[in-house]
C-alpha cells in the first residue's frame, strides 16, 4: 500500500489538515498557496448554488391511486420546469411508491374481509 503524506498545512490548533495533497504538491486543494484564487471561485459558486427549499408546501389530499397518479405527474413537470428541488421530488417519488404499495395493500385487506364476511354468512346460514 502506498505510504502518502497529507497536506502539510497547520490548522490553529496545530494539527495537520488530514485532506490529501494535490499532485505534485504539499497542499492541498484548499491550502494551496497556488490555487487560492480558484478556491475563492469555488466557495461564491458552492454559496450560490441551490439553497433549501424552507418554504412548505400546499398539503394534497390522496385518497387513492388516481390521486397519487396527480401528484407524481404534477412532481415531473415541476422538476422539468425547474421549480421543484429533485432531493424533494426524489423524495415524493420514493414515499408515493410506499403509497401506492400501503393503498393497495388496504384494498386487498377490505376485500379479504369481505370474502370472509361472506363464506362466515353462508356457512352460519349454511
């Protein structure tokens, strides 16, 4: 295995950053003496990219698979019209298939009750 040193920059409590050095280099990236200005770049870029979406969104009611239909297509045009955050679209699409497994997974329940309602009627009836 390969014995490679870190970066050699001392933090203020004096211990060594534990990131790795740049190629041909003691620093790293964001240590570097030589990449200062990129990593300046990088740091207004990263504060202004995608912030997270604290604002709530309008409660749905889904009472059934036609509903949960509604809001997965609903999901789709906003994330291709870029007003809805994948992390939160990938989310909806994660917790309407839980949904829609939970929706039928009820039906098959009622109906099953339903069966036995009715096999317990004709055979008390018999």
């Amino acid at each position: 295995m390969e014995n490679r040193k870190k970066c050699i920059f001392l933090k203020s409590d004096k211990t060594n950053c534990d990131a790795w050095p740049m190629y041909n280099s003691d620093f790293c990236f964001f240590h570097n003496p030589k990449t200062k200005k990129s990593k300046n770049e990088a740091v207004i870029k990263g504060g202004k990219g995608n912030k997270k979406n604290h604002q709530p969104l309008e409660e749905i009611k889904i009472k059934d698979n036609k509903d949960v239909v509604k809001l997965i297509v609903k999901t789709i045009n906003e994330v291709r019209q870029g007003s809805a955050d994948v992390r939160i679209a990938n989310c909806i699409f994660y917790g309407t298939g839980q949904l829609i497994k939970a929706l039928e997974l009820a039906g098959l329940e009622e109906r099953i009750a339903k069966i036995e309602e009715i096999i317990s009627d004709k055979n008390y009836n018999g």
